[in-house]
C-alpha cells in the first residue's frame, strides 16, 4: 500500500483491485473471488466490481443486477441505503472487532453504494465508483463526512471537464433524429449496465422505433421491475434493425449483417470521448461525451464535501489526483499508480 500504514482497526490493503480489511475480516470491491469467510462489500454491479465471491453485503437493485450476471449461490447481505450494519449483526463474521458499516447513494448506476466503516470513533469512506452529476436512471450521490477517504480518480486530470449531461443527450437525439430522417440507422454503442439504461430513458419522449442488445435488455428489466420508466423497445435483431435506434455494447451483430443492414451510423458514448487519444474504429464516428463518472471538478468538489483528513486515490489517473490534493495542502496518495517518489510526508 502507498502511504505510511494506518496503525488501528481501519488498516487495510490494496490488492487485486479492491480493499482488504485483515481486522475487521472485510473486502471492498476485490477483482478476484473471495471464498475464506470474509464478506465482501459489492459496490455495484459493474464486471470490474464483481467476482464469484462466497458472501457479499449489497443494496437490493445490486444484488439483482448482479444475480443476473454471476450464477452460483452466495451469502447475501442486503443493506437500505444509510442503514448500519454493526459487526455483531453479521452472521459467521471472521472477526471480533466490532465495527460498523453503511452503504451511501454514489450516483454512478443503479445501486451503486459508497461504503463508509467506523471503528473506535474513526471512520473511512470507500466510493467505489460514483457521480456527483444526476442521472436519471440511478440515485443521486450522497457525499458522507469519514476522517479517511478512499476515492476513485478515474477522470483525474484537470482537462476532464464533462458537459451538462442533458447537453450530451440532446446531441445524442438529434444524431439519432438526422440519421433516421436521412434513412440510415443509428448505431449508440454503450455500456449495457447503467448507460444503455440512463440513454433509454432520455429517448422516453422521443418516440423513436428502439432496438436493445439482449445484454442490455435483460437488466433494463430488472431497472423496469424496481420502478424505472422507458420507452418502447424491442430486442436487437439484425434482419429488422434498419431505421431503428440501436442501443449496443458492440457493434459486431450489425457490422457483419451487411449489406442488408442499409447504411449506419455508429456513435460511441463515453467520458473519453473528451480524449482525442480515444481510440475509434472510424477517425469521423461520432463520440459523445456521457459517462457514470465524476469529472475532474466534480472530484475535487467531492473532497470538499467529505472534508477527509487523509485521502487515497484509486483508478485512473490517481497519481495525478493525488498530486493535486497535495499540492492543496491536503495528505494524498495514490493506491492504483506508484508515486512513492513524490510523497513528502
Ligand atoms: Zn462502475
């Protein structure tokens, strides 16, 4: 771990991706599946947040999202948003320490939580990944106070500075509105989880002929299930696409039913979009700049809001973040990149 070592019950580790707490028999996030008895807090339903693991403490929509992802049989702690969840309430706990735990809204997608631990009087906040921005397909994030701050950077650099999201979405239905009217079929590669969901629900009032990737269309019933509205939409099928608004991860199942497929348009939705690094299969596809994380202002403005005495960054440009923060003032280092070199403590 960067950073000098935190000498109580809150110690923890960085290791593969996630957060272990060897005191309090704990993991945050780990990439890889954790089957010794510990219980593992699953952020969110993101595949880079998930792993087969044998108990996990979640919100609801989490455990449904991600039910539908990893098979298999678990321990499921569920948690409501802002309930704490004391050491003592968790059955077969690894530990005696006795601690408590809340999840918090982080506003990235649905379900997702930010974990915040107290022990002894001290607290940490773990984001996970999160938002500041409100979408309208998840719920709005909940900065919370804790004296150690564990964060993820992804969009670290000051450049990142996204626009108001309902600017990006105007653009992304007037693309589709002018790609229709011009008789070629528009093509929005996105994420299945949470920006399938966020770009669908913009469409609501459009009344746009949809078409969904069945990744995407077996967990925005799950969204359905928990209350979310959206438009008409039918399952992704290649033979009947044309003059529909595709909504894909990929790209594939179109590309290579060509040429019946007519002509497409194919816009990728992504925070990189801003990168003119971002590497596209087409230098003039179209890119808009949507994304389910904090933008680099966003990120400070959150630090604000937690008011930490202590924060570590993970993900992205952490090292950069971490610079930053101490050139702030502020004790910052980095979990996810060695800036071991430049720590002054
Ligand atoms: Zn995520």
């Amino acid at each position: 771990m960067a950073g000098p070592p935190l000498a109580s019950e809150l110690d923890f580790q960085y290791r593969n991706g996630g957060l272990h707490f060897p005191h309090l028999g704990l993991w945050m996030d780990p990439h890889h599946p954790v089957r010794t008895g510990e219980w593992v807090v699953v952020s969110h339903a993101h595949s880079d947040h998930t792993a087969r693991h044998s108990a996990v403490i979640l919100t609801e929509p989490t455990r449904r999202l991600m039910r539908s992802r990893i098979s298999g049989t678990r321990a499921e702690r569920v948690l409501e948003f802002n309930e704490c969840l004391h050491q003592s309430d968790l059955e077969s706990s690894t530990t005696q320490t006795p601690f408590g735990l809340s999840l918090h809204p982080a506003g990235h997608i649905l379900g997702s939580a930010m974990a915040r631990l107290e022990v002894n009087g001290d607290s940490l906040l773990y984001t996970g990944d999160f938002k500041l921005r409100e979408g309208q397909s998840c719920e709005r994030c909940e900065p919370v106070h804790a004296r150690t701050l564990v964060m993820e950077t992804t969009y670290g650099r000051p450049r990142y500075i996204f626009p108001p999201t309902e600017e990006v979405l105007a653009s992304v239905l007037h693309f589709c509105r002018t790609s229709l009217d011009a008789g070629i079929t528009p093509v929005l590669i996105s994420y299945s989880l949470g920006k399938a969901q966020e770009i669908l629900i913009s469409l609501l009032k459009a009344n746009l002929p949809i078409q969904l990737h069945a990744s995407s269309a077996r967990l925005t019933e799950i969204y359905a299930d928990l209350g979310y509205q959206f438009p008409r939409w039918t399952l992704l099928d290649p033979e009947t696409a044309r003059g529909h608004v595709i909504i894909t991860p990929t790209a594939r199942p179109l590309l290579s039913a060509q040429p019946g497929m007519g002509p497409l348009r194919i816009a990728s939705l992504s925070g990189w979009a801003l990168d003119r690094r971002w590497p596209t299969t087409n230098e003039n596809q179209p890119r808009f700049a949507l994304s389910d994380h904090a933008d680099f202002p966003d990120l400070v403005r959150f630090v604000k809001e937690v008011r930490p005495q202590r924060v570590f960054t993970l993900h992205g440009f952490a090292a950069d973040f971490a610079r930053h923060l101490r050139r702030q003032g502020m004790e910052a280092y980095a979990l996810s990149e060695d800036d071991q070199l430049e720590l002054s403590l």
